[in-house]
C-alpha cells in the first residue's frame, strides 16, 4: 500500500471510530432560536429601591405568575390585596439571614454563565420538541424553602439552595448530608431540567413495579443528558465520583441481585421507594452504594435501548408509557 493510500486509510479508520464513538445526544444546536428569558427576581427585589405600594406593583405587573408564586407559595405572605402584606416583605428583604443567603448567593453564583446554561440546554429542548413551551426562568431568595417551582411556562429557581455543601445553614436545618452534596450551583440548571421533564412528561398511573419507576427515572436521567450533553454523568444523577464509580463496578452484582430476589417486578411501595428515593445509601447494598441506584439502572437500561433503537426519537421515548416494552427492546444484559 502506498504512503498516500495509507495516509487515506488511517484518516478512514479515524472517521469510522470516530463516529462509533460520537455521542449522538451531541447535536448542533447553533441554529435554534428560540426565546429564552432569565430574569433575576431576587435582584429587583433586593435593589436598593425603597419597597412602597408603587414598587410592589412594578414587580406584579414586570414579574406576574411568578410573583404570586413567590408570595403566596415560596415565603407564604399572600398577595398585595392582604393586610400586612407590605410589611411582611419588607421585613423578609430586611432579615439578617435573608440578607446573608443573598449576598453569599451574589459571590457564588455566576449568573451570567447560570443564564447561558439555561439557555443552551432550552435550545436542545426547542430542538428535540419544537412544538413545546420554552418557560422563563426566574431566580430568587426564598429563605432555604424551595429548591425549584414550576408553572405552565415557568421554573423558579431559589438560588439560596445551591450555596454549596460548606454552608452552615444547611446542616444548622436538619438537611441530611446526602442532599446537601447536591446543593451546589453545578446542580441548578440539571436539577430545574429534570424536574421540567417530570412535569411535561408524568409517570404513568398504570407503573405499578419496580423495573417500571427504574425506566421511568431513567428516562428522565436520559432527557437531562439529552438537555445537557457535554455534563458529567456524576452531576447529572447526583453522585460523587465514588458512588458512581460503584454503580460502573457493581452494576451487573445489582441488576443479578434484584432479578434473583425477584424485586424488579414487586410491586410494593416500600420496595419501590428503597431503589428509586433518594437516600444516603440504597439498603440492599453496602454503605459505599448511593441513594436511588434503581434510578441509575434504568438510565443504562433506557441508554441501552436508544442505542439499539436509534430509529426511536427523544419525544417518542418520553412519551413511552409501556415501560416493560423498553426493557424488553433494550437488550440490557450487564456483564
């Protein structure tokens, strides 16, 4: 063979492994429009505008369902229209520790790169189902109450949850340590797209067992890799390095355990909830194992099942409800 037909062949060799090896979630998304919009609520908020009647109706009339939300669900002090509502949130924006919780979010969260975030992951939503609403985000200070809120065509972020896990008020509340290790600003947009997904694409009321919730979760793993390419499956599932290097090293001992016991179809709520909740270890398992270690078995399985299924878009995947039939057409065996 000639130096140039070889020279030829190699760059050949290169391209088919390279394709092979290509991740086919990572799609150009250059192109999309779409409109996305960030808005900072807890900066207007805690501007150094006084807070008068005038300046709360600036904020109903800019910020509109989520400033009901906010009020009425996220720091409970009703509407405008109630009696002491003016100076309950003036007293919320004067709390020391709310003060606190905003200040420390302002010096970790870059929210210039937090919208950017948003707004790539949204244009791989757009692309995968164009047909969908693309929500406004809204961040704000809720006082450690609620991580994330979701409406019709909105998500409220509370960036005082993602402080980091050196926080002191997270432990100083009772929060237990394996949901601190997730309160980091990396989790925000990973956690506000798998809730999304949840929201625009329910469980099944039919999912009555185990392996079924497994696919399901999984599925909803695979949508938040499909949102989020090029993100680390350890941020996308919630696991450190060593609990996921675990669930890689124990996978097939796992799936052989439950299958022996005859777990993947029980459909008891208990058993259900130990392989899918969240919890500092999965019982079955050693203290190393992570929380939700059916959640992540799904993910292979549902993974396996694209891969064999490539024909099978996103939008149909998500829209599966027969959770059996993926498994059945996934042809995952680990080894």
């Amino acid at each position: 063979m000639t130096r140039i037909k070889w020279a030829l062949f190699l760059v050949g060799m290169a391209f088919v492994i390279g394709s092979c090896q290509r991740n086919p979630l990572r799609v150009d998304v250059s192109d999309v429009e779409t409109v996305q919009t960030v808005k900072f609520y807890d900066d207007a908020l805690f501007a150094d505008e006084a807070l008068t009647k005038e300046r709360i109706a600036e904020l109903e009339q800019e910020y509109g369902r989520f400033f009901e939300l906010f009020n009425y669900h996220m720091i409970g002090i009703g509407g405008p229209e109630d009696e002491g509502f003016l100076s309950q949130l003036k007293s919320f924006v004067a709390d020391t520790m709310i003060v606190s919780l905003k200040r420390q979010a302002d010096q970790l969260i870059d929210k210039e790169a937090l919208a950017h975030d948003f707004t790539q992951a949204f244009k791989h939503y757009h692309y995968y189902f164009p047909q969908k609403v693309v929500p406004t985000i809204y961040t704000c200070i809720s006082g450690l109450n609620q991580s994330v809120v979701l409406a019709d065509s909105l998500i409220g972020i509370s960036l005082d949850k993602y402080l980091g896990a050196d926080s002191p008020y997270y432990p100083s509340l009772g929060i237990a340590n394996y949901k601190i290790q997730n309160m980091h600003p990396q989790k925000i947009v990973s956690d506000a797209m798998h809730f999304w997904g949840a929201t625009e694409f329910p469980i099944s009321n039919r999912a009555s067992k185990v392996i079924e919730n497994m696919v399901y979760q999984g599925s909803l793993l695979y949508f938040v890799e499909a949102m989020m390419p090029d993100l680390p499956d350890s941020l996308i599932v919630g696991y450190t390095d060593a609990q996921l290097a675990f669930c890689e090293e124990s996978e097939a001992a796992m799936w052989s355990y439950m299958a022996e016991q005859n777990l993947l179809f029980s459909t008891k709520r208990m058993d259900i909830k130990r392989y899918v909740d969240d919890g500092p270890y999965t019982s079955s398992f050693t203290t190393e194992s992570p929380g939700r270690v059916g959640a992540w078995l799904g993910w292979q399985i549902v993974r396996s099942y694209m891969k064999k299924n490539p024909e099978v878009s996103l939008q149909q995947l998500m829209e599966q409800q027969d959770y059996l039939s993926i498994l059945n057409q996934s042809g995952y065996q680990p080894e």
